[in-house]
C-alpha cells in the first residue's frame, strides 16, 4: 500500500478508502467477474488480486453494492480513512458458484440477510491457544502447527468441558509482522474482542466457515477436504442480534439441503 500511495502522490491523486475483496471460500482476493457500483455514480479502481481504491473522495462516507454472477449481492457504507490500511470484504457464493466435483455443498434458508457460521469438530482440525488469552485483549495466538488453517482467519472457540463457545475472526496484524519466533503459530488481531477470556490448557479451536443469506433467504456453503462420510456440523446463524444455535447432519462430497430452524 505505501508503493500504491507514493505513485498516487506523484499524480496529484488522493487515496481516500482501500479495500480487499476476498472470495469467502478460497480466501483469494477477487477482481474479474464483479461490479463495484458506488453512490453519486463514482467509479472505485479495481487492482489486481482483490483490491479496490477510492480516489479523492470528497465525504467522509460513501455508499457501494458489490454485484456478480457467482456471488451474493453485496450492500455497505465504507467510511474514508486515508487507506491506512485495507478493509477486508467477503463474498458469499450463490447458486451459481462453480464448484469442484468432490465439493461438499450445504444449502438451506434462513432470514434474508442473515449472517450463519458453521464448524466442524474433528480431531485432525483440532487447534490450541499458544497463550491464554485473557477478555479484553485485541490479540489472540493460535498453534496451527505452520499451516494457514482457517480461511479468512475465522475461527469457533469453546472451552474442553463446554459444548457452547463462539465464533470470532482474526485478521493479521495492522503492521504486517509475522511471529518470527514462533513460526507455528498465528497471531492476529481480532475483529471484535472475544466475550470472555480462555486458557490455553482448556481451549479448544476448530476452523470456521461463513455464508450469507441472499433476497430469497438461499445461502450456500461449500466445504472441502471432506471424505464421502457422514459429519456432524455445527451452526449458528444471527438474526436481530441473537443466535440461533444448531447440530446438523451431512454428508461428504455431495449436496447437502438442511433445515436450520431459523427460517422466518
């Protein structure tokens, strides 16, 4: 972003807003296949590998619609920072997403709009704290063994003897260091502050997925990695402000149509 902003300079352009689109289920950044439309008819740049720049904005606040033909329509107001640093946006994929031949898919409905997770509790997705994390506190570091485990850095946390716990996600750090001297474990800072504080001894972490409901109340969620067998997934999907919390079953490498209980 500093290269970015010191070309700008150079052509009197001013960087008022920088954001990182991201595709929800691979985590990579999106450019091709999507229109960014903003408020007062301004037209955003779109860089490679998901970036989107704001130039010489003259409010503090501007409204977008994120549009395509494999994702989920996407409304937000972004607010002018000087593109300190680049907000993440998620994608979430629609009917019409492409998907591979052992993909797993779970589909069902829920309130339009409606925000859902799910996690599975597997052993070999298993993670741990690498230090307590005490409630308050805007970092978290996990033991991941060196492996990028969670796309998009969400996370399900829970306590050993407590089946309830919560999702969070953990984005890396606003100054882009690496924990150089524990080169196994994933130190981010949190998108909102965990309700409560954990042990390192007593947590327990599973990677987490995200969808959301689109104008019909469809949402779609695609797994990967599963082996044609039956899971036990577990969701939770927000509506005005409180969750509906749920175990489901699937199956492997096929569609999945499940009943969340949570449909107006």
């Amino acid at each position: 972003m500093r290269m970015a902003k010191q070309m700008l300079d150079e052509i009197h352009l001013t960087l008022s807003k920088a954001v990182l689109i991201r595709d929800a289920f691979t985590g990579k950044g999106v450019t091709n296949g999507i229109q960014v439309q903003a408020a007062g008819g301004y037209k955003p740049v779109l860089k490679p590998g998901g970036y989107c720049l704001f130039l010489n904005l003259d409010t503090d606040t501007i409204e977008v619609e994120i549009t395509s033909a494999i994702y989920q329509s996407c409304r937000l107001v972004l607010t002018a920072d000087g593109g300190s640093k680049a907000q993440e946006i998620f994608l979430y994929p629609s009917a019409a997403y492409p998907v591979g031949r052992n993909t797993t898919v779970v589909s069902g409905q829920a309130p339009a709009g409606a925000m859902l997770y799910f996690h599975l509790e597997e052993k070999r997705r298993e993670y741990r704290l690498l230090h307590d994390y005490k409630k308050g506190e805007k970092e978290i570091s996990i033991f991941t063994g060196g492996t990028a485990a969670a796309v998009g850095g969400l996370w399900f946390i829970r306590e050993q003897n407590n089946s309830t716990g919560e999702y969070f996600r953990s984005l890396a750090p606003a100054d882009g260091s690496e924990a150089e001297e524990e080169p196994e474990a994933e130190r981010g800072v949190l998108e909102q502050t965990l309700q409560k504080g954990y042990r390192k001894k007593d947590a327990r972490l599973y990677p987490a997925f995200a969808c959301a409901a689109g104008e019909d109340g469809m949402f779609y969620l695609f797994l990967n990695q599963l082996k044609e067998q039956d899971y036990r997934l577990f969701f939770s999907c927000e509506q005005d402000g409180a969750f509906v919390n749920r175990e489901i079953g699937i199956r492997g490498c096929v569609y999945n149509t499940v009943e969340t209980k949570a449909a107006p």
